[in-house]
C-alpha cells in the first residue's frame, strides 16, 4: 500500500525535525567537555537552525505556516517586559 504525503505534511514533518534537532543539538553542545567537540556541535546547530528557517519559510511562502503580523502595541510591551528582565 503506498501513501501519498502532501507537500504540506512534508514540510511540516521537516520542520518538526529540525526543532526536534535543534534542540538536541543544543543539549549536546552545552554539555560538551572539549572545546573542540563543542565547535563542531556549535557548527552542526547552527546549520540545523538555517534548514529550520528555510523550511518555515518555505511553509509560510505558500500559506501552510500563518504568521499574522503583531500589533505594534504589543511588539512594544514584549520589548518592554523582555529589557526589564534583562537588567
């Protein structure tokens, strides 16, 4: 029996693998006890981040990924709440 996926499931099962990978990339790269294995993991998480990105962005070029815009309001009260915690 073949199953036929859409485009958009595809898609979505990529993107749930690179968050899923991003994350366990991570956890391997803060627990890394040579610095020359964390590069390496370092290096390997931040090419699993820009497939993640192309992907989502990919997804939301063709509608299967809304992201409406924020009001400006509440751009304004996230910064606002995030630098005071930064302090």
């Amino acid at each position: 029996m073949n199953t036929v996926y859409s485009e958009k499931e595809i898609l979505g099962d990529a993107l749930a693998t690179a968050k899923f990978s991003t994350d366990n990339y991570n956890t391997f790269s803060n627990e890394c006890a040579h610095e020359n294995v964390r590069a390496a993991m370092m290096q390997i998480l931040n090419d699993e981040h820009d497939i993640q990105n192309e992907v989502f962005h990919m997804m939301s070029a063709k509608g299967f990924y809304p992201t409406p815009a924020a009001e400006e309001k509440k751009i304004t009260e996230a910064r606002q709440k995030y630098q005071a915690g930064c302090k």
